[in-house]
C-alpha cells in the first residue's frame, strides 16, 4: 500500500484525447481540442491539474489528431514532466488506448488506471476516491458515476 491509510493510490492516468475533433466543426480541422481556451488556460492544462488532484504518479494523454500540434505545445510550455504522450499511428477506441497504455514496457499491464476524457469537467468532492480506491482490490474495474436531475436540461 502507498499511504498509512492503506489506500492504493492511482498509479497511472490516461487522458482519452486522440478524437478527431469533427464536432468541433471547421476549427477541429486546425486547433485540437485538448488545446481549446477555457478562460485562461486550455483543456489540457485543467486535465493535467484535475488528474494531479487524484494523486495520479503518472499522466499519459492519447493523441492521433494534430499529434505535432499537441506535443509542441507540450514541449514549448514544458509540461513534459508533468504528462507523456502516446501518440496513436491508428485511430483507435478506448480500448486500444488503454491496451497502448498497458503494454509499455515499464507498466507491463501492471498497476491501476484512472481514465478521463480531454473534454469533460467533474464536479465533486475529491475525498470520494478514498472510497473507490479500496473497491481496486476486490474489483478489476471500479467506474465512478455522477448523478445529474433530469430537471436540469
């Protein structure tokens, strides 16, 4: 275990960010979405900070579109040790991502993962991975769910 609490802690998180952009309409074709300006800073910059707050010792984030694009902006703003890139030859889904991710050779399908996506914002309390966590020994596969009222359109 990692903390005196006994709690595993998240060894990897992935970033699904590999998309093609096409909802994006015509400037998915020339500004990637994980580069998109949410106020003063962009969608990786807050993936990057979310995935932090859950205590992940490794961030990785997918890219098939605009690779060069991504890792430029990784490199000039140096955030190289804060994330690494995967960079996908092929589009591929979810889990051809994780499987990407799993067969590093330093990872060697060993640990757990947090997966998130590039284009969404989660809003709760952070002590509620305390309670997942543990559910990691007993479970392959632990997915955390937000409950939103239907009456808010």
């Amino acid at each position: 275990m990692e903390n005196k609490n006994d709690i595993p802690s998240i060894d990897y998180c992935l970033v699904l960010s590999a998309g093609l952009g096409t909802r994006m309409g015509q400037i998915g074709k020339v500004l990637p979405k994980v580069l998109w300006p949410i106020f003063e800073k962009n969608l990786l910059e807050l993936q990057l900070a979310y995935a932090s707050r859950f205590g992940a010792k490794h961030i990785y984030m997918n890219i098939y579109h605009q690779y060069e694009q991504v890792q430029n902006f990784v490199q000039d703003s140096k955030l190289e040790s804060s994330i690494s890139l995967i960079h996908e030859q092929d589009l591929l889904d979810i889990g051809g991502a994780i499987h990407n991710l799993a067969r590093l050779p330093h990872i060697n399908y060993q640990g757990n993962v947090l997966l998130i996506n590039c284009d969404q914002f989660l809003f709760f309390d952070f002590s509620i991975i305390n309670d997942l966590l543990p559910k990691l020994q007993e479970n392959v596969a632990v997915l955390l769910m937000n409950n939103v009222p239907g009456n808010l359109g």
